[in-house]
C-alpha cells in the first residue's frame, strides 16, 4: 500500500471483536459520560488545590509549613473522593431505563 492511497482492506476489524450484544453509544450518553469525566476530574484538583492553599495559609499563620499544606492537601483529597462516590453511586433514570432492557 502507498503513501497517501485509500484505507487498507482490514478496516473495522476493531467492529469484529466487539460483543454483538453490546448497543451503540448515542451522542448524548456519549456527552454525559465525557461530563462525567471532566466533574471528576474537577473535583479532585479543586479539592486538592483548594485545601492545600487552605493548609498554606494555616502555615502562614502557625508556621508549620509543610506539615499544615500536605494536612490540607490530603484533606482536600479525601473530601473530593468522597463526593465523586457520592455522586456515582447515584444513579440516573438514563442508567436504571438501560438495565430494566
């Protein structure tokens, strides 16, 4: 095959493999799930960033400096944790309509 020419026969040898009773992802499940992924992923740096500039300015004020940001840091990590399971362990009409099928 040369440089530039069309797809190679073996296209969608990925489609092959896959279960046949596995449905498509719509677009819009597709858009939930990549939400899904950035608020989690927010939360862990927003809580990781937040408590440790918290524990920072703890160590300002106390000086302790780098017992109070790790203190903060590993606070703001457990906190943000927490609300990503709480927030996945409920579960949307979308998932409970899915499994009923």
């Amino acid at each position: 095959m040369k440089w530039g020419s069309t797809a190679p026969t073996h296209a969608g040898w990925y489609r092959a493999r896959a279960p046949k009773h596995v449905q498509p992802v719509t677009v819009e499940e597709s858009r939930g799930m990549a939400d899904s992924a950035w608020s989690i992923f927010s939360r862990i740096a927003t809580g990781l960033g937040l408590y440790a500039a918290v524990g920072w300015l703890l160590s300002l004020w106390l000086g302790h400096a780098p017992e109070l940001i790790a203190a903060g840091a590993l606070v703001g990590l457990g906190l943000a944790f927490y609300m990503v399971l709480k927030d996945l362990s409920r579960t949307s009409p979308n998932d409970a309509r899915r499994r009923s099928k």
